[in-house]
C-alpha cells in the first residue's frame, strides 16, 4: 500500500494535475464570500454538474441550491474529512428550513482533501435526479447557498454554522468559449473616480465617458470589471449603456445618483446596453470572428456607466474606483457586433395590477419591424450570439421567443429564476440566426403580491422593464425592435369611457366616468379595486391587444414602420421542448460506487495525513 501512495504523490505533482485535487478541469470558479474563505469551482459534463469546494476550515462544508437565497425548501450537500475518512450526504430543508437527510442520496463524492487550513471537496451530481428534493439544474441563474464551521458533523447532524453562510446568484450551465486572445493587448478603463458611496442599503451611480479617440478604426475584443480591491462584494452589478453623440464635453463633468428626479437629462439619452456584469460574472470575450467597433461615425462616442453599489450594513465613509477594463485591437475581425434592444417600450403604459403572484408581459419585435430593417440591410439574416435578459425588481422569469412563419423555434435564451441582482450576458450554445419575416417576443413574469399599488413601466427600479438585448453580427442599422400596447383598451377594463383631448397634460386626465372624472390614468387605475380575478381577466385582455411598433436606428432615426399598430401573431405551431431525461438511483449504478479518481483522492489524503503533511 505504501507504494500505492508514493505513486499516487507522484501523480499529483504531474503537469496539468493541481495539487490538492483530482486533475479535473473547472472552466468557472469564483469566490462565494468577501474575505476569499470560502471558493467554488464547477462545470458541466453531459448531463452531470461536476462541482470543487475549497473553504478555510478544518470541518464541514455545506453547499446548496435554493429558490430563495434562504435555507427554506433547500437542495443541500454536507462534506468534510473526519479523523481521515471523507464524508458527503445529500440533505434537504422544508419551508421551515428543517434540515433532513435525504433519502435518494444522488451527490457522488469524487475526491476529499483537509490539511492544517483547508478542506477541499469535490463531487458530481446529475442535472435532474428525478428527486422531489433535488433542484433541477437549468440554463436559469441559481441561487446557491453556502455555509462551514469548524468541527466536523457530529451523530445528531451538522452543528448551527452561525455568520459563515450566504448566497449568490450563479448561471451553472453558461457555455466554456475558448477564446484565444493575443498576449499584448491595449486597453482602456471605464472607471468611477472617488466616488462616495451613501450609508443606505443601494445605490446606483451614473457617470458618463467619452471613448477615447482612434485614427482608425478598432474592435473591442474582451472587457472585464475593475473593482477596486476590497469592494468585491460591495460593486453588485455594471452595465455599460450606449448614449445620443449629439453631446458636448460638458456631459462628463461630475456622475450622479441614477434614477434621481435630478439626474441629467442627457443619461435619459442613454438606452441601449452594449455591456453587463454582474457579482460572480466574469470578463466577457467576442467570439473570434467579431469585435465591438470603435473610432467609426457609427460607433459609440459617448457611454454612460451605472454602478449598483450594495451596502447592507450602511457602512460610512466608502470611497469607490471601480468599473470596466475595454481590450482592443487594430487587427479587426470578420465582422462589427452590434446591439438590438427588444421587448416592451419602457413607458407608462407598461401597466402591472398590484397583489398577483404571477403576471405577463410580452414585448413584441415584430415581423413588420424585422422585415424592413433586414430586407434592407442584410437580406441573409443577423447571427445572435449571446443575450442579456432585463427586467427590474418585480421580475421573476424571462424568456425570449422566436418565430418564423407561424412556427416557434427554439428559445433564444431564458431565465425561468431571474435575480435582478445579476445580470450578465449569457453565450448562446448554438449561433441562432434571425431572418427577414422572422418576429421575437420577450415574455415577462412578475410577481407584485406585496404591492399596494400599480406598477409601471419606467426608469426606477419600483418600476418596470421587459427587455432583451441581443449581441449579433453583423452589424445593421437597428437598434431598437419593440412594442407598446394600447393604454385606451387597459384604460377601458376599468371603465373609463373618455379622455380630456386635445392632450395637453402627462399624463393625461379622464372626463369620464363620475368617479374618475378628472384623475390621470393613472390615478384611476391605481383607485380601481384590483383583485385576483380582475388581475388575471386583465392580464388576458392585455395579452391580447394590437401593439403600437417602435423601430428605430442609430441616433433615434427611425424605419418606416415605426408608430404603425400590429396584432400579436398568430401561434400556429408552438415550441415543445424535449421532455427531460433524468436517471433513477437504480440506473445510475456506476455513479453510487467511489469512482477511480475518488479512490486515488483518499489514498492521497491518507499518504497526506501518514506523512503530516500541512
């Protein structure tokens, strides 16, 4: 046996093997608490999710998935080494967060490691085990949960983990892009100079850049977060919006509060985001074929960036520099990405009833818009690659949709758990090419149970959005593809039967009924006594009605189309996705013995601990 172990210390020290680990490669890893205690690697093997845990601690590991963030109706896996032997059960909590071990035990220990400081845990899982208990893992952002303490489980289950816990919001599934960039690359920073941040719970800060003049043309070919250092877990979220070139240096004096009643009128200019990250995401490259074009008329000149500060506990006196790092190159690729927004028309007839559980939206990118624009710029169709879903607050699903000639394709891309506290571009596994005739629509779900009043469509985060940006090539002369309903139909489920005209006022005012006679529309919807009934007949009707078309250029010029009025298309043919496949503990026979590299990882840890190693 000893020269089991000799071998195996040997085998650990080959190239490409990382000491302390079983020679699995992890395409994502990242930090899951701010003092860098507590890291996690993962990815993706057919149909298993293969997971690295590296924590700080000398006992148990805990690691999750849960709807929530919280304990309550958690899919929970406890791991550690005690007295040399490795340990792993699959538990679970109720909506009481009462841990119990699951019976159907589907996580398979693959390789254990602890020493003096660090308990290093690796196992794989299937996708979707078939267990009620099990958190089916999909393309939609997962909310895992950690914890740790520092004694092993003992015989009556794991002890209280006290401060060492949290959770964030990750997309396991995100595709691996191989990229291969040059080892010299200039670059430029977007980044927030000194910028204090208040003692509330969040704040969203704008500043405005110009982008650095070029003599010739270059393409952006990876962008990555500069964060100030000690902040990690303070920057939530940056998304790069592209604004009007009609501006003047006078723009960029000083940043603001976003959303403030006195934020500049030029961020309002400021609508369609060529850029997101967020907590837990990382840089993001182009495909090698496409680069983001600067230093051209038609390229970005002037950028606004928006941070969103988190600072839960009001701390004083924090000062911030972060934002983003754009690499560029004059060695320009085949094709210019460009940007298409899609979806709902941020206005305020974007209307959302209070109290519901669950509410729809649809924002249509019509076929009447597609079919212009392409027809006369790239007949041959455009070529999506990655997709940034958008919704605020209230948003709890995403999903955008395509059609072409009554027939739905497969989804474009979809967040069935969105966090609006992460938000990132997702890589498409496939290209998904989008022709003339063709017609998108981005499907919201909104859950406004603890509001009292209505919600709108708008700019703050209490208000709405259903939006998708979509990254393609190559680039055409649209910007915007969207849709606004009808607010006389809404305004006429709850009885109103005629508006003051000509409208001199915003929002306009009601003549009548009685007693709505002089209120705003918005007024009288919110004194409309909304119930689950009436919630969900409105919705219906909602769904149902002609949308006004939004189809507009660089620079808000705008095609032919744009104002004229669509009917929502005719499904003849919806999209059924495959039914999912998940494997019983009974077929998954190989995965319940210790694999092979499982068994090489204890033989390891038991040389480790014979030998005292630290």
């Amino acid at each position: 046996m000893r020269g089991w172990w000799r071998l195996l210390l040997l085998w650990g020290l080959l190239p490409g093997v990382p000491a302390g680990g079983s020679g699995r490669s992890w395409p994502h890893r990242t930090a899951l608490d701010a003092e860098g205690r507590y890291w996690l690697g993962w990815g993706q093997q057919g149909s298993r999710l293969a997971v690295r845990l590296e924590v700080r601690t000398a006992g148990y590991v805990g690691f999750g998935f849960s709807p929530t963030g919280t304990m309550g109706s958690a899919d929970i896996v406890v791991a550690g080494v005690a007295h040399g032997r490795p340990y792993l059960q699959d538990y679970f909590t109720n909506t009481n967060k009462a841990l119990k071990k699951d019976s159907q035990q589907d996580y398979q220990l693959e390789y254990a490691m602890e020493n003096s400081t660090h308990t290093v845990i690796e196992f794989t899982r299937e996708l979707h085990t078939c267990d009620i208990h099990d958190k089916i893992i999909t393309d939609s952002t997962v909310r895992v949960i950690w914890a740790y303490h520092q004694e092993d489980v003992a015989d009556d289950g794991p002890k209280y983990h006290d401060s060492h816990r949290g959770t964030k919001s990750l997309r396991l599934l995100n595709p691996q892009k191989t990229s291969t960039l040059p080892t010299v690359l200039s670059s430029f920073d977007l980044v927030n100079q000194d910028v204090p941040i208040p003692n509330k719970g969040t704040t969203y800060w704008c500043q405005m850049f110009k982008i650095p003049p070029f003599q010739e043309k270059h393409h952006v070919i990876k962008v990555e977060p500069v964060i100030q250092r000690g902040h990690e877990s303070m920057v939530h979220h940056i998304l790069l919006y592209q604004c009007s070139s009609s501006f003047n240096d006078s723009v960029l004096d000083h940043g603001h509060e976003c959303y403030h009643p006195n934020m500049p009128d030029a961020f309002l200019t400021c609508e369609t985001v060529i850029f997101a990250w967020a907590i837990g995401g990382e840089g993001f490259s182009y495909p090698p074929h496409v680069g983001l074009s600067l230093g051209t008329p038609l390229d970005p000149q002037y950028v606004l960036l928006e941070v969103h500060y988190d600072n839960p506990m009001h701390k004083k006196g924090l000062i911030d520099s972060s934002g983003l790092r754009l690499f560029h190159t004059t060695d320009i690729r085949k094709y210019d990405a460009g940007v298409i927004e899609a979806g709902l028309w941020v206005s305020l007839f974007h209307t959302i009833p209070p109290g519901l559980r669950e509410f729809h939206s649809e924002g249509h990118c019509t076929l009447e818009c597609l079919e212009e624009a392409l027809e006369a710029e790239k007949p041959s169709g455009i070529h999506v690659f990655a997709v940034l879903l958008h919704a605020h607050l209230a948003g709890r699903g995403i999903r955008l949709r395509h059609f072409r000639r009554g027939q739905e394709m497969k989804l474009l891309a979809y967040d069935d758990d969105f966090d609006f506290n992460f938000q990132e571009f997702q890589y498409l596994k496939e290209e998904q090419t989008i022709l003339p005739g063709d017609n998108l629509i981005t499907e919201c779900r909104y859950n406004t149970k603890d509001r009292v009043g209505m919600t709108w469509g708008g700019l703050s985060t209490r208000n709405e959005m259903c939006l998708s940006y979509l990254l393609y090539y190559p680039r055409i002369n649209l910007t915007r593809c969207a849709s606004i309903p009808d607010i006389m139909e809404q305004l006429q489920f709850i009885g109103v039967k005629e508006i003051y005209r000509p409208v001199t006022t915003w929002p306009f005012i009601i003549k009548s009924p009685k007693q709505y006679k002089n209120l705003s529309f918005m007024d009288a919807m919110n004194k409309f006594k909304w119930t689950k009934k009436e919630g969900i007949s409105f919705n219906k009707l909602v769904l149902s009605l002609p949308v006004n078309v939004r189809c507009s250029k660089t620079d808000n010029a705008e095609w032919l189309i744009q104002g004229m009025t669509a009917l929502p298309p005719d499904i003849e043919r919806p999209y059924k996705a495959e039914p999912w496949v998940c494997k019983t503990s009974s077929s998954n026979s190989l995965h319940r013995s210790i694999s092979l590299q499982g068994l090489m990882g204890f033989l390891l840890l038991a040389s480790m601990l014979s030998t005292s190693c630290c």
